[in-house]
C-alpha cells in the first residue's frame, strides 16, 4: 500500500479540508456577489457572440471523454438563443 492510501484525509483525488475550503469559498461568494446579475452579464449580448459562445462550447466537448462528437448538435437549438432584453 502506498503513502499516499494511508493518509487518512485523502478521499478519492482531494482532501476533506480541500473540500471544506472550497466549500467555504463557494459559500462566501455567493453571500457576497449578485450571482444572477453576474450571470446575466456573462449571457451573450447578440447572435454573433452567441454562436461563437456554442462553437467553442463544441469545440471543448470533442475533448471530452463524457461526449461522443457524433452527438454534438450542429444546428442551434431554439433555447439556445437568448431571449430579447
């Protein structure tokens, strides 16, 4: 058995005070951050950076090992677009 499996705070590929830390900073950010106004400001503002948004989104996911490329969407789908402001 390696060093490594008789750490007791190794679980799987982190620690239980990594998890609590990030857990902690999640936290601390969504208490002090507008999260949906964020989100709104990450939205794509036109068509254009829209689909530039889902090529790179589809670009990334025929790297992924989760994905097969055959079931990557050419075509936009209608929720993909945003709504009008």
């Amino acid at each position: 058995m390696s060093e490594k499996n008789r750490d007791p705070k190794i679980q799987g590929e982190g620690d239980y005070e990594s998890a609590r830390r990030y857990r902690k900073d999640v936290e601390r950010f969504v208490e002090e951050n507008d999260t949906e106004e964020l989100a709104r400001e990450a939205a794509p503002h036109s068509e254009q950076e829209a689909d530039e948004m889902l090529d790179a989104e589809r670009e990334g996911r025929l790297r992924s090992k989760v994905r097969k490329p055959e079931n990557i969407q050419k075509e936009r789908k209608p929720e993909d677009t945003q709504k009008e402001r």
